[in-house]
C-alpha cells in the first residue's frame, strides 16, 4: 500500500512583522491627506444654512376660483417667502373669463414663474427645497392626476414630488356636486399626505364682502403653511352676549 505523504502547501516564509509602520507608508497616508484636503477645502461658509427655505410653490389650474390663487400670490409679495408659480393653460382661459386680471399680470405677482411643459425646471426635482405647495384653485382633472400619479406636466409633477419630499402639499378642489372618483381622489391624496381644503367659507367670521371670503379662504391656506398673513379675522371665542 503506497503511503500517502501529505502534500505542503508552497508557502514562502512570511517575513517577520515589523514592530512599526514604515516609514514609507507615513509619507503615502500624509500625500493623500494633503491631496484630499486640497481637494476639499474647508467650507467658506457654516455648511447648515438656517433656516430652512422660504419658497412657497403656488400651482393655478383652471377650475373656477383663480381668485384665490391670484390674492395667494398677492399675500405672499413682499412677505419673504418666495412664490414659485406654475399655472395650467386652462388656467390661463380662467383667468380672462373670471377676472380683470390678464395671465401676464398673474404672473408678474410671481417670484418666478416656470412655464407648463417644463418638466425639468427646478420644482420638479426634490432637491430643490420647498415649505410645499399650494394648488389653488385645483380643478378634478388635476386632483386625479395626483390622485393617481400620472403627472403628465409640471404642475402635478411638481405636487407629486412634494407629496414624495413629505413636504405640505394644499389642495383647494372647486367642483360641485362631486361624484365617487372626484370623493375617491380626494380620499387617496389624503392618504399620501395631502390636505383637502376645498373653499368653503366660515360664515363665523361675518364676512361683508366677496373679497372678505376670498381673503379668509386665502388666509386659512397659508395658516396650513405656518405663515399668517393677517387675512382670517379669527374666532377669538367670545359669542354674542346674548347666546
Ligand atoms: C370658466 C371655467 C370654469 C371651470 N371650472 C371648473 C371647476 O370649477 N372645477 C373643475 O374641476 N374644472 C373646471 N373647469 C374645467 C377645467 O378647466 C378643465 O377640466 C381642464 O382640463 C383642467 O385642466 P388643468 O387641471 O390642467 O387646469 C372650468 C373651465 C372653465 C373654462
């Protein structure tokens, strides 16, 4: 019977391990630590800007009401917080059929105004941060868009993706009566975040004129935002003395 030998593995003799690092290795790391801090230099600036972003996206599409997208826009100049405004093309025939206002004047209220089609303009991407958004007036066809998902400009992408971001995403239906899918859509936005805050006036607050209704559905929406406008003359709690 052959006698099996062991085979050895071909190991060479491992050198001694040194005590120390060499003295070589010392000079690589210090190389690339100066190759890296030239790379990157230490912020001018602090790196955390405070506070947070003060833009306000305003979306007008048409349903009846651009008022009330209109006097948002009208609120928000000269507050601080930037309106970056899209507004729909059938919003643009709302406007000149509802009010005085012609589309350009519309959009001159804007900090910036992004055109319809422009899928890659800044609000489209998360990135570009935002306090939310506000659609409003926002018309059956759009609430289904972003009911669904199917954004198909830059309106509903724009509220698709603060509604991803789980940033406030405001919607303002106008439509009446309303039937299952109009009940239904507004069911699923709330379930992805959004707000439903349809125009519905408080008649608490004893408003004289239209433009007392406008200005307290207005104020109502930027309460949602964290911004009092000083529009919503608010309950303060106390009745007539004779209830
Ligand atoms: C004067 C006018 C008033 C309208 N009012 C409403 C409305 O209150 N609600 C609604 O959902 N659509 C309304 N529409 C229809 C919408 O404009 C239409 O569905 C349009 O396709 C909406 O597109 P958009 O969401 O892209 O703006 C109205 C249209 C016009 C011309």
């Amino acid at each position: 019977m052959a006698r099996r030998t062991k085979s050895k593995p071909n190991r060479k003799k491992s050198a001694p391990a040194a005590a120390t690092p060499k003295p070589a290795m010392t000079t690589a790391r210090r190389k690339s630590a100066a190759l890296l801090a030239k790379a990157v230099p230490p912020p001018a600036k602090p790196i955390v800007r405070a506070p947070a972003q003060r833009r306000l996206v305003v979306g007008i599409t048409g349903a009846s009401g651009v008022i009330y997208g209109i006097r948002l826009l009208e609120s928000l100049k000269g507050s601080g917080i930037e309106s970056h405004l899209v507004l729909t093309r059938p919003a643009e025939m709302t406007i000149v059929y509802e009010t005085a206002y012609t589309p350009q004047q519309v959009k001159a209220l804007a900090d910036k105004v992004y055109p319809i089609a422009d899928i890659g303009a800044a609000i489209a991407s998360g990135s570009f941060q935002t306090l939310g958004m506000a659609v409003m007036p926002c018309s059956m066809k759009t609430l289904a868009e972003i009911a669904t998902g199917v954004t198909g400009n830059l309106l509903s992408r724009a509220a698709d993706v603060t509604l991803k971001e789980r940033r406030r995403l405001v919607l303002v239906p106008r439509e009446t009566p309303l039937h299952l899918g109009h009940i239904r859509n507004m069911a699923s936005v709330t379930e992805m975040g959004a707000i439903v805050a349809p125009p519905m006036p408080g008649f608490y607050a004893q408003p004289q004129t239209l433009d007392d209704v406008i200005n307290h559905t207005v104020g109502r929406v930027l309460d949602l935002f964290g911004i009092d406008s000083g529009l919503v003359k608010r309950w303060n709690g106390k009745p007539r003395k004779d209830v």
